[in-house]
C-alpha cells in the first residue's frame, strides 16, 4: 500500500510524492472535494492540479467521480492525486459513484498509490466525525457521511501552523485530539507523510 498525505499541494515534497507514485505514472486527478462550489472553480482546479503533476513528470489524467465511466477510467491509471476541499464533499461523491470501494481494493492491493492533500489526506481515516470541526457537513447534503476510506488507522489533521481561519481551527482539533489522547497525523502546510507497506516517513 503506498499513500501520500499532505496539507497544501505537495509540500516541501514533491520528491516523495513522485516516490510513492512512480515516474512517469498516470495519474488521476480528482478534485470532486469543490464539487459545492460554482463550476469554473472545479474547472480552474483541475487544471492547477494536472499542471503540476505534468511538472513534476507524472500524466495527469482528469478523474471525475461523477462520470458514468469512473471505473473504467480507474483501471488505466497507476495512481489517484485528491485535492483539497470539503472532505463531506469529497467521501459524498466517492461513496455514490463507488469509486470508494474500487479505490480502497486496489490500494490495499498495491495496484494503485493515493496521494492527496487536506481534504484528500483526511478522507483517509476510519471516522470522519472529527473532521466537522473544520468542514461543514451540510455541504454534502441532509445525511452526510462520516465513515472515512480507512486506508489510515488515525485522523489526518492538516494546516496544523498556518495562521488563517481553517489553519486556526485544524490546529485547535489538533489540540483537542492531542489533549483526549487520540494519535493522529499532524500536518503543515510545507509537511508530507508518506506511506508504504505500513512503515510511516513523515517530514
């Protein structure tokens, strides 16, 4: 199993990300986590997203979840790119095109590497509950969901030493997790955590 987590973009790390993914892999990008936000922000995502995948030598290829051929999409790459965003969003439009299951298989199996960050690191988890005090539940609808992928055994907190709203409130979870003695990923902004084969390098 190969992941990477970050918090904003890639980091201090693109090395490493471009590590857990292979050179040269193809590579989705999936920014569904803005699925509640006007279209020309998804559309400007996705090209801010897949140019700096072409940057770093990977072949970006756009993944949206909500597409009728998502699975088919998935068996032609070698990695997945999540981007940041609401994480109810994001686990919402997984979940509906069950993606979160073909994903989870093939992680588990090696046959494919995750890398995302914020939303795309914290999706991650076993529980999503924590993750309301950083993101608005109502965004994914009525009855959002609060089961992560649990291709992690611990919440991912990311923006953990910024100073702007989000950062504020992620490192006050953070606090919080630390202060009832949950283990969790803490992660800044220029951070990464890098995951293979359970063993943990994080920077």
């Amino acid at each position: 199993m190969r992941l990477f987590l970050a918090s904003l973009g890639t980091g201090d790390h693109p090395d490493r990300l471009v590590e857990t993914v292979g050179a040269g892999a193809r590579i989705g990008v999936v920014v569904n986590a803005v699925d509640d936000r006007p279209a020309a922000d998804r559309t400007l995502a996705t090209e801010v997203e897949s140019d700096e995948m072409a940057r770093l030598g990977l072949r970006p290829i756009a993944l949206d979840l909500r597409a009728a051929d998502v699975g088919a999409r998935l068996d032609d790459l070698d990695a997945v790119w999540v981007r940041g965003g609401n994480t109810f969003v994001l686990r919402a439009a997984l979940a509906a095109s069950g993606a979160d299951v073909a994903i989870t298989d093939r992680v588990r199996s090696g046959t494919l590497a995750w890398a995302g960050y914020s939303a795309g690191a914290a999706v991650l988890s076993p529980d999503l509950r924590y993750v309301a005090a950083v993101d608005d539940p109502a965004a994914a609808g009525p009855t959002p969901p609060t089961d992560g992928l649990g291709l992690i055994d611990r919440p991912a907190v990311p923006h953990v030493d910024g100073s702007y709203d989000e950062a504020l409130r992620c490192a006050e979870l953070s606090a919080r997790l630390t202060a009832e003695g949950i283990e969790h990923f803490r992660i800044g902004d220029r951070d990464s955590v890098m995951i293979v084969d359970g063993v943990v390098i994080a920077s």
